[in-house]
C-alpha cells in the first residue's frame, strides 16, 4: 500500500477581480495559478488558526471568569503582528461637541 500523499483539486469561485490579480501575479512571478492559491491559502492559513485558537482559549477563559492581564493582553497583539494595542479612541474635542 502507498503512504504517498496525494493532492486534491478544489474548485472555488472569485470575484473577476480576485481572479484577475491572481493570474497577473501567476504570470508576474511564472508560477502556476494552482500554486498561487496553494500558497495563498496556506499562507492564510499559518497566519489566520492561531488567531483564531487564541479567540476560543480566550473565550473558553472569560466564560470561566479568568480575564487576561494587561502584559498578557500585549503579548498576544505582539504574537499576531500587531505591536501594541490600540490606544483609547480619542474623546471628541469640546469645540465637536458643542455642535
């Protein structure tokens, strides 16, 4: 019995657009359109499961009353490329508020 892997073809539909950019990148980069979304998925993929892995820890915590820390906080928004958390949005000036 083979333990090769194999492929598997998946058919999507894209918008025009998208599947216009994917095949000027195929052709800008000689790959084929197949590898261009190979890649494009898995790339999607690395980035994306974590975040979401991290959201349902952090939801399964908070529904059990554990709320992250501060540095904690910090530390997931640095691990997904994001530095450091957004500051407080910005109260509107009194001049904005007295229209």
């Amino acid at each position: 019995m083979s333990t090769a892997l194999k492929d598997t073809q998946v058919s999507v539909r894209l918008p025009n657009e998208l599947k216009d950019k994917m095949e000027a990148y195929a052709q800008l980069t000689g790959r084929t359109k197949s590898y261009v979304a190979m890649e494009a998925l898995a790339s999607y993929f690395e980035w994306r499961m974590p975040q979401i892995e991290d959201l349902k820890a952090a939801v399964q915590a908070a529904d059990e009353g554990d709320f992250a820390k501060d540095d904690a906080v910090a530390a997931v928004f640095a691990r997904h490329g994001h530095g450091k958390a957004r500051p407080a949005a910005a109260k509107p000036s009194a001049r904005r508020r007295a229209k």
